[in-house]
C-alpha cells in the first residue's frame, strides 16, 4: 500500500510513541496529537488519510471532537476511535456520528494493522473538504435556515431560494440533494424549451437547480413549468434561486403568472452574511482548509485579531467576497499566521472604491421604454461588444468573463446578432 498521512491523537505519550512506531514501519507517515487542541490544528494544516482518536483526553474528549468536524464539515477522512475503557454503547455511539470504528486497548498489533488497511481504502471513497451548510458555523440564524431546509427535504416540492447573488443559494440547494444522487445546475436555458424531458431524465432521482429563474424567457419559463408539472414521476426535485423577493416578481412582472404561483408557495429566504457575521471566523477556517486542500496553498492560522476584522465588515458581495478576501489573505501573507494588520491591508485593497472607466460613466444605451426582454437583449448587446472590445475578441477570455459556456456564448452573441471577428 502507498504511503497515507495518519494523525494519532492521543494524551499517553507511549501509545502515540509505539503507535507512531508501528505505522513508520508499514510505510505511513504519521503525526501526534497529544490532546483535541493540536488535533485540530493538524486537521486545518492538511487532511489526513485516517485519525486513530483516543476518546479519554484531558481537554476534550474524543465522541466531542467527532462531533465538532462532523458538524463543521471537516469529517471527511475516516476516524477510528480508541479506548481503554470501551463499552458497546460507546462504540455505537461512535460509528453513529461517523467513526469507521473502535478500537479497545489494550490494541493487539494484527487488529490495529487490519482495521487501518480497511480505513484507509474505506477513506478512498469519501469526499474531500467541500463548502457546504455544515461549515456555516452555528449562528440562529444559520441553525433556522438548516431546520426550515430540512422540514422542506421531506417533501418533493418544488423550491424557490431567495438570496443574494455570491451568497449561499446553491448550497442550500445541494443541502436538499441525497447523498450519490444526480445534480444538475442549468446553465443552458434553451434546453427547458427544446428538450425539457432530456432534462428530467438526465436527473432522474437528483435535484435540478436553475440559479436565476428571471433570466429565462417566456418559452424557456414554460418549459421549466413542464418539467415542474412532470418532476414528481421522475422523483426530481426543482430548486430555483433569484435575487428579487415575491413582491418585486408580481409588481415587475418577471415571471408567467402560473410558474410564479408554483413558486410563490415553496419561497424560502436565504440570508446574507451580514445576518449572521458571528458564523465568520468558522466559515473563514472551513475556506482556508479547503484552499489548502484543493489549491495547495500553505495553511497559515488566522489569529483572534483578524478573525474580528473580518467579522465586524460590511459584505455586499456576501460568501464570495469573503472567500476572495481569505484566498488573498492565505496568498500574500508574509509568515504563518494572518494578523489583523494583514487582514486591514488586503481589505483596503478589496473595499477602496476604483475609479470608474470613463466610458462607463455615460449612460448605457438602452430605451427603458421598452419591454422587459427588449432592454435586457440591449444590455446584452452591449455588454458583450465592450468587452469583446477589451480583450480583442478573444471567446475564451469572454467565455471566463462572461461564466458561460463556450456553445452557450456562441448561440447566445448568435441571438442577439453580434458578429465574431477573427
């Protein structure tokens, strides 16, 4: 077997030792943790393979521990708990929070070899460190919207999540989706109107999620009306996402009377960072540990200092500018840990107000006396000249700019009769 990275956590200093000894020599590299404090600094430092968790330490024991990265969204590796004093009940409890399993001591030398192999291959199919609601932190706020998402997941209804732009709609749609099952987030909005049973049947079983449900048409809005109509024989469940509440949809007129009638009866607000700044400092440790994880960036520790400067900002941009501000943070930081002088630099980088290009500060050219749909193909029309004037037609850089795919953009500058250059 290829060498893994095993965390030993353990507060008897021979257990670490002869255990550190005896996974040295089968090849692993191996880290100790002599209590749940440096466990968890470990654990943020770099995802282990397996933790072999002793559940009787000084500052906290192991079942507490279990439960704090399970509830953080950082047990994704598998954890076998270890026990002098091991009852049944003990290792129920365990492997119901999500141990791989438990270990008794005194720890017979073939049992410890034969579990770990099993860990390590069981821990080849779970999943890395992702952003989800689970690293939210534990705010009121974020614990009503998690209890209202899971009263919503016991029935098939379709959904609609209003949120901020940049904040945490899509997560919450991916909250509703069972595990293994299908997800697809739409991005192609002209496959509602031509091809709406493919749709279905591509997530047969999964979650359908559309991330701006104003921004179809009147033939597309029908089509997902079709979809919504047939979702229940094919056991998908709908999740649509906008920025604007109920009241601005009936007044503006932004949707087909019937699809926001559907709608309307499964609304649900999602609320924006500035609603719960105390979840901050978790949410900042989850996206470090995952930059680390997936970016392979050095870990740097946030120290309490930063931590509030990040907590008592502003957030417009809600999750993303967040996240921007701590992938900054984890670049360009001289040193191991962030301090509040570091975190003061890269916010007056981010929060300074630049100065507006001077063809952006005339009036954009669209007749507001138009309908909806004609001054939206207007806007289209020129946001997409001015920056295919910026980057001299380049299609994979619009593509970037733009978060469209390159079939989509095609058709879509095709529909709006802008002519590609070479």
């Amino acid at each position: 077997m290829a060498s893994r990275s095993i965390l030993v956590v353990d507060d008897e200093i021979g257990i670490r030792e002869l255990l550190s000894d005896i996974l040295h020599d089968e090849g692993h590299l191996v880290r100790l943790a002599e209590n749940a404090q440096i466990a968890r600094d470990e654990r943020l430092k770099q995802r282990p393979d397996l933790v072999l968790l002793d559940i009787w330490m000084p500052d906290c024991d192991g079942i507490s521990l279990l439960k704090e990265w399970g509830n953080s969204g950082l047990l994704t590796m598998p954890v076998v708990m270890m026990s002098g004093h091991g009852t049944i009940d003990t290792a129920v409890e365990a492997t119901r929070i999500g141990a791989f399993d438990f270990l008794e001591k005194p720890i017979a030398l073939q049992k410890l070899l034969k579990t770990v192999t099993a860990a390590l291959k069981h821990g080849e199919s779970l999943p890395h460190t992702e952003m989800n609601l689970a690293s939210f932190g534990k705010s009121l706020v974020i614990n009503e919207l998690k209890q209202r998402l899971e009263q919503v997941s016991r029935s098939k209804n379709t959904l609609l999540l209003v949120g901020k732009k940049g904040g945490s709609v899509e997560l919450c749609a991916q909250f509703l989706r069972q595990p293994n099952s299908p997800w697809l987030a739409l991005n192609e909005y002209e496959k509602l109107a031509t091809s709406p049973t493919e749709i279905l049947e591509q997530v047969h079983g999964g979650v359908l999620f559309i991330d701006e449900v104003t921004a179809l048409n009147k033939t597309e809005q029908k089509g997902l009306s079709l979809i919504i109509s047939k979702a229940e024989k094919y056991e998908v469940r709908v999740v649509c996402a906008t920025i604007y509440g109920i009241p601005q949809l009936i007044e503006n007129g932004l949707l087909e009377q019937g699809l926001l009638q559907v709608l309307a009866g499964g609304a649900l607000r999602v609320p924006s960072l500035n609603e719960h700044k105390e979840d901050i400092p978790d949410l900042v440790n989850a996206m470090a540990s995952l930059m680390v994880e997936t970016m392979g960036v050095n870990y740097k520790a946030f120290d309490v200092s930063a931590l509030n400067a990040l907590r008592n900002c502003d957030w417009p941009g809600d999750i993303s500018e967040l996240e921007s501000i701590v992938q900054n943070l984890l670049l360009t930081t001289i040193g191991d840990v962030i301090s509040q002088d570091d975190v003061a630099r890269v916010l007056d980088q981010f929060k300074q107000p630049a100065q507006e290009p001077i063809e952006l500060q005339a009036p954009l050219p669209i007749d507001l006396t138009q309908s909806l749909r004609e001054s939206r193909d207007d806007f289209e029309r020129f946001y997409f000249q001015h920056h295919m004037k910026l980057i001299n037609n380049n299609m994979s850089k619009l593509a970037e700019i733009s978060g469209l795919e390159r079939t989509h953009l095609y058709r879509k500058l095709k529909q709006l009769g802008i002519k590609i250059k070479g």
